[in-house]
C-alpha cells in the first residue's frame, strides 16, 4: 500500500536490497540460478564462481564505492549484531 502523504519514500530493505546487486552498478550477472530439471520450478543458487558477470553493460543507477562498501558488511544477520548489543545484566537491548 502506498502512503499519500510520502509516495515516494523507500523503506530499509529495499534500498539495501538494490545496494547488494550488481545489476545497479551497470553490471549483467547471467547463470546465478539454476533447477534441477526443465520440469522443476524450484530455483538453486549456483556458486559464485559459476556466474558469469559483465561488467560495464548499461549505465550505474549507484556508484562502485558504494557497491564494494556494503558488499562487506551484507551478509551480517541482525541476530548477531543485536547478540552483542544485549546488557547481560538487565538483558535489555539498544
């Protein structure tokens, strides 16, 4: 459902989701998934070294230091960075 008042604000997850592809960065990624057979519907994901990457493709919709500067922290789960935020005294987290 789109908000009136502010249509055109983005919420976290998305704007983290279009920093962790490569796609923005003007990059083409073929290959990333597969299935076990034509019949199947069910998508495997295909190690990284199995994809193959295109860079330069179309223009950046965000610049490459930004892409390679979230690229080290995706992958973090919030269970863990909210692990070490929690006061083992009151077990209170902030």
């Amino acid at each position: 459902m789109i908000n009136d008042s502010t249509p055109y604000s983005w919420c976290s997850r998305t704007v983290s989701d279009i920093l962790a592809r490569q796609e923005y960065v003007g990059n083409t990624v073929h290959f990333r998934y597969t299935t076990r057979s034509f019949k199947s519907k069910a998508r495997i994901i295909r190690p990284k070294d199995e994809w193959a990457i295109f860079e330069n493709t179309h223009p950046s919709i965000i610049y490459r230091e930004a892409f390679a500067h979230t690229a080290r922290f995706h992958g973090f789960c919030n269970k863990r960075l909210s692990h070490h935020l929690i006061f083992q005294a009151g077990g209170s987290v902030f």
